[in-house]
C-alpha cells in the first residue's frame, strides 16, 4: 500500500486510533483531548496537501522547506499534547 507511506500513512493511521477509540469507549472520556490529536492530524494532512501542490515548488526552496517543517512541528506539539491529556485522563477515571 503504497498511499500510506509517509505522511498521509501517519495521518490516517491517527484517524483509525480516533475511531477506535470511540468505538471502545473511551472516546467520550477523553473529548476534549482527542480534539487536540484531530487538530495534529489536519495539520498532517495541510502538510501533505502542501507538498502535493505546485504552489511549493513555485516558491522558493527554502521557504518551501521551512513551511513543512512549521506545519510538521505544529501537528507534532498538538498529537503530544493530545496523547499526554488523554493518558492523564484515563489513568485519573480509571481509579
């Protein structure tokens, strides 16, 4: 399965955590939190969306290079911040 390479792979394999999470039920318990992960991963997906188009080719290398990093750095801090929250969430109910 070549499409699930890369980027998008993460994204989506990040999608199908949200959904089982739900569908195990747990996914009400951390809502909050796992909007916070659906952030990161829109991220992802601007990301991949980004260097798909021919808009970053048609600037310049460097500039093309630092906003994939921003756009990687913001979906990175946001999935970490989500996963710790929703940790914290769980081991707090399941006592």
């Amino acid at each position: 399965m070549v499409f699930l390479e890369g980027m998008i792979g993460l994204a989506v394999g990040l999608g199908i955590v949200l959904v089982l999470l739900r569908y195990s039920g747990h996914g009400e318990a951390i809502r909050k939190a796992t909007g916070f992960i659906a952030a990161g991963i829109l991220f992802y997906v601007i990301d991949v969306a980004w260097g798909a188009g021919t808009f970053a080719t048609r600037i310049s290398s460097t500039a093309a290079t630092w906003l994939t990093f921003i756009w990687e750095l913001i979906a990175f801090i946001l999935i970490i911040i989500g996963a710790l929250w929703a940790t914290a969430e769980l081991v707090t109910k399941s006592k």
